[in-house]
C-alpha cells in the first residue's frame, strides 16, 4: 500500500485530495509542467524513500490523503469545476501543477468559498504581468487575474528576484506584500489572519537545488530554507498548489524529489492545523 488513491468526486469532508492538473498551455518559454503531476507522486512513492514527513506522520495509506489523479476540465478556465466539487463536499485541494496559470481558476473557485482569502505566493518571479505576448491567462499573468478580479483578501509574495517596473506597479495597485529575495531574513513570519491559500512555484528554489523548471533565477532559496519556512507556517491552510516542476530540465529527477519533500511537509502542514473533526 502506497497513498491511497480515490476518484476527486468521491472525496469526503476533511479529506485531502491531490489532483493534477496537467496544463502548460500558458507558459511563455517552454512546455513540460504537464507532466509533472505523475511524476512528483511517482517520486513520493519512490522506494528510495519512506513515507513519513518530518514530524513523523506517515503519509503511506494515511486515511485523509489520497491521490485523485490528473482531473478532467473543459479548457483552462473550466479548472475551476474540480476545484469547487471538492470544495463543494468539504475537502481540501491540493494541486499539482501543470505552470503557475492554473492558480487562477483554483483561486476563482477558492474564492467562491472562502471571499477574504490570503495567498501566499513563494516564486522567484510576481506572476503579475498585465499581459505577456498577447496573454492575458500566461503563467506570468494570474496573480494580477486574481488580485483584478477582487478574489483574494491579501497576497503576500515571497522569494522574489526579477522585479520589473511594471511588475512593481501592478504590486503597488493590487496592495501586494512583496518580500523581495534579497530582502529574506531567515525569521521570517506570517501573520495572516483567516484562510489562507498557498500556491508554491519550483523556481522559488534555487535552481541548484531545482534545476528542473522552465525559467532558471540564480539567487534562491535552499531546500531546506524552503521547508523551514513551510514547517514554520501557524496559519488555516485551506489548499495548495505545487506549479512549475518542468521534467524536462531535470537533472536525474532531483528536482522531483524535492517536489515530493514539499509535498509531504505541506501535507504534514494540513494535517496538522486542520485535524479531522
Ligand atoms: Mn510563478
Ligand atoms: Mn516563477
């Protein structure tokens, strides 16, 4: 027995469901996210490691975790519909993406759900580009959708190294906290008030540590910095995202295993601050 696994539709309340959504349609640069969801859980299912997190919750048949696969959506913005049925009978998403474009349609139904939500974002780039060639749904583009559109409370933006002046205008128009790269302390603290959605981009890291993504920003985080941070979070987590894992700039699928370790620490996260009821 590995973690179990379950169709999104039969997912109850309490329970986590990790689906992916298997979309690159919207990255400016290259394709590859697409496959990423597979193989991040074939990578948590690896035999060359175990199932326990780092607090010591193994996660190998655990009852509230399960696998949904990749989900069925009509087109980009029809995302949303998987989302919102399993928000719809009380579990938790938990996304594997697939490029940063999808956070828009999951936060839309996130949204519909919980109306004050807080995002917090960890990515070397904004992701707030009012259009990229022509775009306006590209993976440098959702979080500018979805502070436009009125869909989160606060958005707070972590990691970030490729400022731009537009990008800067786009943070100062929509309210966003940005902690700049170089302005990181490792003391850091979020203090966020209510539900709070986390939406986690592979090239928030260092690409020494994860060279399999699309856009390569020296300057990032270490892993372990990463899952420090994760392990520090004292929030109400009500779903995740993990986007940007691009296989085909992998390097001996390290960059996947890394995306299982923040995978299983988000889960540990969860299923430690939202026990079942
Ligand atoms: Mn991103
Ligand atoms: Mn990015």
């Amino acid at each position: 027995m590995s973690l179990l696994t379950k169709d999104y539709r039969n997912l109850q309340a309490d329970e986590i469901g990790i689906i992916g959504i298997p979309l690159d349609e919207n990255s400016s640069f290259m394709r590859g996210p697409a496959k990423a969801p597979q193989l991040i859980i074939d990578a948590i299912q690896s035999d060359s490691a175990n199932y326990f997190t780092e607090n010591l919750t193994n996660l190998k048949g655990h009852p509230r975790v399960f696998w949904c696969g990749n989900v069925p959506f009509d087109g980009y913005l029809d995302i949303s519909t998987p989302v919102g049925e399993i928000l719809g009978a009380g579990a938790i998403p938990f996304t594997l993406g697939g490029d940063h474009s999808i956070a828009y349609p999951i936060i839309r139904a996130m949204s519909r759900k919980y109306p004050k939500l807080n995002i917090i974002q960890f990515d070397a780039h904004g992701d707030l580009y009012d259009e990229l060639d022509g775009n306006r749904h590209s993976h440098a583009s959702p979080f500018a959708r979805i502070m436009e559109n009125g869909l989160a409370g606060s958005l707070t933006q972590v990691g970030i190294r490729t400022m731009t002046q537009h990008q800067k205008e786009q943070g100062e128009r929509f309210g966003v906290k940005v902690i700049q790269m170089k302005d990181w302390t490792a003391d850091l603290e979020f203090h966020l008030e209510g539900p709070t959605y986390l939406s986690f981009d592979m090239d928030a890291l260092d690409p020494a540590f994860a060279p399999g993504v699309s856009h390569h920003e020296p300057g990032g985080f270490s892993t372990r910095e990463v899952l420090t941070m994760i392990q520090k979070l004292n929030l109400d987590i009500v779903g995740c995202d993990v986007v940007e894992y691009n296989p085909d700039r992998d390097v001996n699928g390290v960059t996947a295993m890394v995306a299982a370790k923040i995978v299983k620490e988000l889960l540990a996260r969860l299923l430690q601050d939202r026990p079942a009821k």
